[in-house]
C-alpha cells in the first residue's frame, strides 16, 4: 500500500545564518504559476524577487525544480485516505476530481502530460502506484489494474486537455459522466 503522504524529494540544506527568504513551498508554487514548457531558474527566481544563486541554494537545476512541482502535485491530487475494498471506487472518484482541479490550475499541463510523454516519478509515481493498488483493491489482478490505471489516466487527462482547449461540445460536457462510465467500465468481472 503506497504512503499516504509521499516524502517530497529534498534539495539542498540552506546556509545557516540569516533566516531564509526561500522555502520549497514558495518555491515550488513559484515553479507552478510558470509555464513549465519554458521554466528556467532564471525566471524562478526572478518571479521570487531573488538572485539566482539564492535559488541554486535549494535546486541544482531545472529538473529538480521540476520534481518539487511533480511531486507536489501528486501529493495534492492522492486522496488522504486509501483505497480499500469497500471504497476503491468511490476513492478513484476523488482522485480523479484532484486530477482534474490540481491539472486545472497549471494550464495546458494535461495537454503537456499527453502530448510530450514527460512523466516526472517524483509526482507520477506515487500516483501511479496508488491508482494501481486501488483497483487491485476492486479485485483486479496487478497486470489488469495497471492496464486499467493507464485507460483511467488517459481519459481523465484527456478529458481535462480537452476542456481547456475550448472545445465546442453540445451539450457541455459532464466531468461526472466520465467518472461514472469509468468506473462502472472496470468493474471486475
């Protein structure tokens, strides 16, 4: 069963001395209203007000940046709780509204997420492990419930690219309606 809560990959331990202006939750929410395409430490650090040297204090570099934001966004999209027997459906129910509302908050990540096949393990891996363990929970074994857990990613990423793209859909479409024909579609048996 994966933690509840996975650790955050850490980076470098700042100087003693003065307190610190940064901290990973500044920084890391610094790295999430960027536009993750073009991120670079430059840019990090001036959206923080801070020189850049300041900010290679607690990164090494772009791709470290981009496990804090990974692995954030995991951390807020894992329900709390995990899956059981009992609750497997109704919890992927939950994670695939924190999907859609974490996704919705950083524009065009789901795109990015379908489109480039860039998969940072800080964040994805924990959520991955999670999904799957929750339909092994629904009585799927493991090889099924991964190949369930990539049908559910796609077609809630999907979804989610899709609705930021504007699409013209008529009627609207109903978040509610793919999570209701997603789960009875992996029903076991």
């Amino acid at each position: 069963m994966p933690p509840a809560d996975p650790p955050r990959p850490r980076a470098h331990t700042p100087r003693v001395g003065r307190p610190p202006t940064l901290d990973l939750d500044r920084i890391i929410a610094a790295v999430l209203a960027q536009d993750l395409d073009t991120l670079t430490m430059q840019g990090v650090a001036r959206s923080l007000g801070v020189a850049p040297s300041a900010l290679y204090r607690w990164v090494r570099n772009r791709d470290e940046l981009l496990d804090l934001a990974s692995a954030e966004m995991g951390r807020r999209i894992v329900p709390d709780e995990p899956p059981t027997a009992r609750t497997w459906q109704p919890w992927l129910a939950d994670l695939a509204h924190g999907i859609r509302r974490e996704f919705r908050a950083v524009p065009g990540f789901a795109a990015r997420m379908l489109s480039t096949g860039v998969h940072r393990e800080a964040g994805h891996g924990p959520v991955e492990r999670a999904v799957v363990e929750a339909f092994v929970m629904g009585g799927h074994p493991h090889a099924y419930a991964r190949q369930c857990w990539y049908a559910f990613a796609a077609a809630v990423m999907g979804w989610i690219a899709v609705e930021q793209s504007d699409f013209p859909a008529d009627p609207p479409m109903d978040f509610e309606a793919l999570i209701a024909i997603l789960l009875r579609g992996t029903e076991p048996g």
